[in-house]
C-alpha cells in the first residue's frame, strides 16, 4: 500500500525541475563556447586544411621540377 506524501512529491518535482533547467544551462553555455570559438578561430587568420594540402601539393610538384631541371642543366653543362 503506497501512500501519498506532499513533501516527497514536492522534492521528486523540484529535482526534476532543476535537471531539466541545468540541461538548459549545459545547451546554452555550449552554444556560446560554440560562436565564441568560431569568432576566435575565424579572427586568426587560418588556413583551411583543403587549401593547405592544394598548396603542398603545388610546392612540391614545384621541387619535383626544380630538380629535374637541375639535372637537365648538369648534363648540358657535363657536354
């Protein structure tokens, strides 16, 4: 036999009223680490991954060919 005492049933409602208003708090502090790390990261300045490896890529097929062209002149001048 269960009975039904206010006290208990005024705390079970007051604890959940608190996880559901600290989740709330836990969403929105994350929202605003989110922006501000946005904010902070796009006021750097940096370089995109993608761009980064395009231009790796580019510089070293550049000192692929600066070696070849090298070799190319050694073995003019070696004539």
């Amino acid at each position: 036999m269960q009975t039904k005492n206010p006290l208990f049933d005024g705390l079970a409602r007051a604890i959940a009223e608190a996880a559901g208003a600290a989740d709330g708090v836990r969403r929105e502090a994350e929202t605003v680490l989110h922006s501000s790390l946005q904010r902070f990261l796009a006021d750097q300045d940096l370089v995109p991954r993608e761009e980064f490896e395009a231009v790796k890529e580019m510089a070293v097929k550049a000192l692929d060919e600066v070696e070849r062209l090298r070799e190319e002149v050694e073995a003019l001048k070696a004539r």
